[in-house]
C-alpha cells in the first residue's frame, strides 16, 4: 500500500497532528511529507482512517 497526497493539499496539518508516524510536514518545500514509500503492514489501518480523516480528501490510498 502507498499513500499519494492530491496537489489541492492544503497542507492543514491535520494528518501530521494524528498520525505523525506517517506524515510530516516539509517547512522548505511547503507540503506534507509521506515518511514511507511503502505502508508497513502493521500501519496500513492507520493509513486508511487517516484517508478518511483528511479535511479535504487528499490522501489517496493505492
């Protein structure tokens, strides 16, 4: 499982604030950094409530 953010992020912060074991935010670049290429097994649950909690349905999950 992969985790792709839509380029209409807007980078709220909301993913990173509830599951700051996936996502972080980029102050440089200003976006929100996914922290795996690939979803460990064990975090893939997380992924997808964390999909569902995003404020403006920017998380993808694939």
């Amino acid at each position: 499982m992969k985790i792709e953010l839509a380029d209409y992020c807007i980078r709220c912060g909301l993913c990173e604030d509830l599951y700051p074991d996936l996502y972080k935010r980029n102050y440089e670049e200003h976006c929100m950094d996914v922290l795996y290429e690939e979803i460990p097994p064990e975090l893939e649950e997380r992924a997808a409530q964390s999909a569902a909690d995003c404020a403006v349905a920017a998380i993808r999950l694939k």
